[in-house]
C-alpha cells in the first residue's frame, strides 16, 4: 500500500475516533520508515500520539518510545506528551512508580484533568477502591461537567455493591445528559437494584418514551418492534410489575417522592410489557428461537 494510503488511513481512523491499534501500528511504522513525518505538518502531533497508544496497544514499547522521544523534542513540557509518557510507564512500570509519576505533574499544574484521570484509572485497577473514589469525588468537585467521571464513579460505587452512592453520582450524568437513553436506563436499573420499584418503573418508562419519541402515534408505537435499549426498558417494566404485585403495597418505599400505579394500571403495564418483550423475540428467526424461554419465564400464554 502506497505511503499516501497509508496516511490517508490513519486520518480516517482519527477522524472516526477508530483504534484498530495493530492496523494503526503497521500502517504508522510505514510513515516512520518512510521519514514522512515531517511532511505532515500540524498533523505530526495526531499521528505520533495516534501510533504512541496503537504501539503501547500492541506492546511495541520501542516504537512508543521513538514516537515519545520526537513528541517530546517537539513539544518540550507539553502537558499530553507528559500523559502518553504516564501511559507509557504503565505498561512496564510499577503501579507505585506510574502513581508517584502523576503525583508529581499533578504538584507542577493541578488542573491537568487527564493525568488525574490517569491517576484514578490506576488505584482502581490496583484496588485502591476507597482512594479512588476519594480522588474521583475530589475531581469532580473540580471537573462538575466530566460525564464520563459520574459514570464512572457509579460504576466503582457499583462494583463495592453501594448501589445507593451509585444511584446518587448517576443523577449529576443524568443532569449533564438528560436526553442520553443509555445513562437513563442504567439510573433505572439501579434503581430496581436498591429496590425502589417507584422510581425504578418511572425510569424505565422514560427510557421506553426517550426510545419512542419519533412515533407520531400510540398505534405506531404500538406497531413497532422494540429493539436495542428498547428491549431492555422493557424487560425492566415487567420486573418492576411482577415485583410490585406480588407485595403490599405497604412495604413498597421509594427514595423519592415517587409512588407507585394503582394495582389496574400496574396489571395492564404488566400486560404490555410482556406483549412488547415477545414481539421484539418474534421478530427474527433468531429472536424466535428463544420465545419460549421468555414466554415461560414471563408466565405468558401469549
């Protein structure tokens, strides 16, 4: 391949946001045999950052550190070469030399949200979980408006079973991402978690209507064949349902203000969302196959 199409590639790959790391690396090694580096002008910066992760990807440690050691010539103390050096040393280094590395970038320029970030990544993957959830609830205190930093905070909060702390970082997500279907459907399901079967049905309904929207009509949403998300919103409708009926409804509490359909309504969702749970699985030949698993599972003669 012609070293034009080769950098062509790799401008699309960065463009679409794509790793593809070992392709990247083979097609970035032909720029680098060719000296074609210079040649790219404000593009030098992308594709050598772009080659550095591929190359760490991979574990060609010697071509990231030749990618490196140019950004580094070039753009002496940047903040981002100083990152992919942190990312670097994590593939070979100790978790405490890679930690002492960050500490010291984050004494010289403390709102480098990426090294901190890096940092959080590594006491979460030693499992430092209570240092890392301090040091994310620190960040985010500083960096509010990081989506990602919420939903990651959830997911640490998670992983320890504090669904309740969960629950709480999901509402500053769902603040910064209102109409995002997926954060939605994740504030539900851990809703269902802590059992707050209230706020739980309402969230998943947001979810159902969120996926739903462009269909002008009820009988158009009632014709259409749910799918992805959908499905799943769904599934979370007729958990909180069978749940629901099958308790008082005195022991039902909720967190929030929220309360729970009369035990009709509560049957007739009941009802739709098995109908719409089996018209999803009926829709394929593949989705066919496992009717009778949700049929039976769903206590449906349908």
């Amino acid at each position: 391949m012609s070293l034009s199409s080769a950098l062509e590639t790799l401008a699309n790959y960065r463009s679409h946001n794509t790793r593809a790391s070992q392709h990247t690396l083979e097609k970035g090694v032909e720029v680098l045999k060719a000296n074609a580096v210079v040649k790219l002008g404000d593009d030098a910066w992308a594709f050598l950052e772009q080659l550095t992760l591929a190359a760490i990807d991979v574990g060609r440690l010697d071509i990231a550190d030749e990618c490196l050691e140019e950004l580094a010539k070039t753009f002496p103390n940047s903040p981002r070469v100083n990152v992919l050096t942190g990312i670097r040393m994590e593939a070979s280094e100790s978790p405490e030399v890679v930690l002492k590395f960050y500490d010291e970038q984050l004494t010289e320029d403390s709102s480098n949200a990426a090294i901190w970030k890096r940092r959080i990544s590594v006491l979460r993957r030693t499992g430092k979980l209570e240092k890392c959830v301090e040091e994310l609830s620190t960040y985010l205190d500083t960096f509010y408006n990081d989506l990602e930093g919420w939903v990651e905070l959830a997911d640490v909060y998670s992983s320890c079973h504090q669904y309740t702390s969960a629950l709480q970082a999901l509402t500053h997500a769902l603040l910064l991402a209102p109409q995002n279907p997926f954060y939605t459907l994740q504030f539900a399901e851990t809703a269902f978690t802590v059992n707050d079967l209230p706020l739980a049905l309402k969230t998943f309904l947001l979810v159902i209507d969120m996926c739903e929207r462009e269909l002008r009509t009820p009988i158009e949403a009632k014709e259409s064949v749910p799918s992805g998300i959908g499905v799943r919103a769904w599934y979370g409708v007729k958990l909180c349902c069978r749940r629901a009926l099958g308790r008082s409804s005195s022991s039902i509490t909720s967190q929030s203000n929220t309360s729970l359909p009369d035990v009709k309504k509560l049957q007739k969702l009941d009802e739709l969302a098995t109908e719409r749970v089996l018209t999803a699985y009926s829709a394929s030949a593949k989705g066919a196959e496992g009717k009778g698993v949700v049929m039976a599972w769903m206590g449906s003669n349908i």
